[in-house]
C-alpha cells in the first residue's frame, strides 16, 4: 500500500495527531520552570553543538545508499511514514545496545544506533527503533533531550545553585520519561504492529543475540500485566515512583504495557483508518482531507 509494503502512509501526520499526554502535560510544565532559557544558553552554546557533532560524526559510520543500504531503506521508509524529512543516521561501534537522536540549533538532525543494537534486533524491530528516534524529531524534542544529556553531566556546574540544578534535572528527566512514551508510539505508527514494538522493548530488557530466539512475548507482557498491577497499596506505589525517578527512560515492561493498550485505542485506528479512506477517495478522484 503506497509504495511500503501493506502500510498505511501518513501524509499530513502532526506531532498532535499520536502525542501522549503525559508529554503534552510535562512539556507545558517544563517551560514555566525557572532557569531553564538560561541553562539552555548556558549549556547548548555553539562550542557545546560543535563538539557533539564532530565527535559523532569523526567515530560513527554515516548511513547511506551506499554504506549499509538495507538500514538506509528502513530508514527511508520509516521517513515517508512519518511525513518527516530524514535526518542523517548514523552506526556506532558499541557494546550497549542503544540508539539516541541530538537535534541541535542551526546543525542537521541526526540518529545514532550502536551495533550491538542491530545485532539484537531483526529488521522490522530495528524499523521501530528507527521511528522512535524519528518520533522525537516530529516532536521537536531535540534541544530538551541534547539538555537533559548535558545535564547528567553539567548539573552541578551551572550557575543556578545546587537546589535548582537538581530541579532541573528531576524536572528534565521527567519530561524524557513521558516523551519515550510519545516516542514508542511513532514507533508503532511506523511499524503498524504493536508486538514488533513490545518484543524491541523484551529484548532490551533481557534479550542477546544468543538468548532472543528463546524469548516468550506472551510471557513478558504477562509480565508487564503483573507489575502493572502492584498499585495494590501506598508502598507499592510509593517504590515504583522511587525506581523511576532517577531513570531517562519509563521501565521496559510499562512501555510495552502502554504501547499495547494504545494499539487498541479508537485513537490509533482511527489515524490509520483515516488514511486508508484518503487513499480509497484518492483512486476514486475525490478529495483528501488531513
């Protein structure tokens, strides 16, 4: 369907049409957060912007027609998805698995995905990985997240005292956790499969290239289900608030959780189900509205 394979293409897609919530709701909050415009010009100043991309692009591989064209197609399809320009993508040596987006002022957008990723993934896992870091571009996350990377590092040298640098800090870290939620949905959107999306986050979470034919989906999002549940008193919903609150990312088993609930929501279809009805109008010579 419309050139990849059976998926629905969505032209016209906003950041607004598959944003979550909590995003929505952490981002508003973090604009009113004293400190943070001069943090920013503080910290992404362009010696900051400069050092970050030379250094990416002097110790990566850059992904093209020519160099690694399987991952460049994926990359390329995710893309007309997404209605997004592509940005430059790049492959680093990497014993970790991870893939991380810095979208910097004035430079060019770019992805990185560390080998050891791609060793753990097949190709369509590897697609949604793709459209997560894709999601944070059609957002425009890329300052507050290259922010909140400085300040894992710069906290405790900015200007602002230690009480609101630490502020900060729980205050960015926050909003990240809420955008990777935002992010895994661009990266079902590109995928159209939620259990594609769940088994990435399986595999992050206790997968290798020797254990991952072993992994049971059904059994981990059982998982999923049984931690979603420990909300049975105050202590339980008091730990898990004191696991996450010093994390950049939601656990693995509450994305997989929430992806799955998303896949089944009227919101969802109904973005794919527009499309489709664009398309059937289009073959009949109607009109296409977004």
């Amino acid at each position: 369907m419309d050139g990849v394979g059976e998926k629905c293409i969505l032209t016209g897609l906003r950041a607004n049409h598959f944003r979550h919530p909590l995003d929505l709701r952490a981002t508003e909050s973090l604009k009113q957060l004293p400190g943070l415009d001069l943090a920013i010009r503080a910290l992404l100043r362009p010696t900051a912007e400069q050092f970050f991309y030379l250094e990416n692009i002097a110790t990566s591989v850059l992904v093209g027609p020519q160099q690694l064209p399987d991952i460049h197609q994926l990359l390329v399809e995710a893309c007309q998805i997404l209605d997004i320009e592509a940005p430059q993508l790049y492959v680093k040596q990497h014993p970790v698995p991870n893939a991380y987006t810095f979208a910097m002022r004035g430079k060019q957008p770019f992805i990185v995905v560390h080998t050891s990723l791609i060793e753990l993934l097949n190709a369509k896992e590897l697609q949604a990985v793709i459209g997560h870091e894709l999601g944070h571009l059609k957002c425009d996350h890329g300052v507050y997240l290259t922010l909140a990377n400085l300040l894992t590092l710069a906290a405790s040298q900015l200007p602002l005292g230690p009480v609101l640098a630490q502020n900060l800090q729980n205050q960015i870290l926050e909003w990240v956790r809420c955008a990777e939620f935002t992010c895994d949905r661009a990266a079902l959107l590109v995928s159209q499969e939620s259990r594609v999306v769940a088994s990435v986050l399986m595999k992050l979470t206790g997968g290798s290239p020797t254990l991952s034919p072993q992994l049971n989906l059904d059994a981990f999002l059982a998982q999923a289900n049984a931690y979603e549940d420990l909300n049975y008193d105050q202590l339980a919903i008091f730990l898990k608030q004191l696991r996450t609150q010093e994390l950049t990312h939601p656990v693995p088993v509450l994305r997989a959780k929430e992806i799955m609930q998303w896949h089944n929501t009227l919101n969802y279809q109904r973005l794919l189900q527009t499309r489709r009805l664009q398309l059937n109008e289009d073959a009949r010579g109607g009109w296409r509205n977004w």
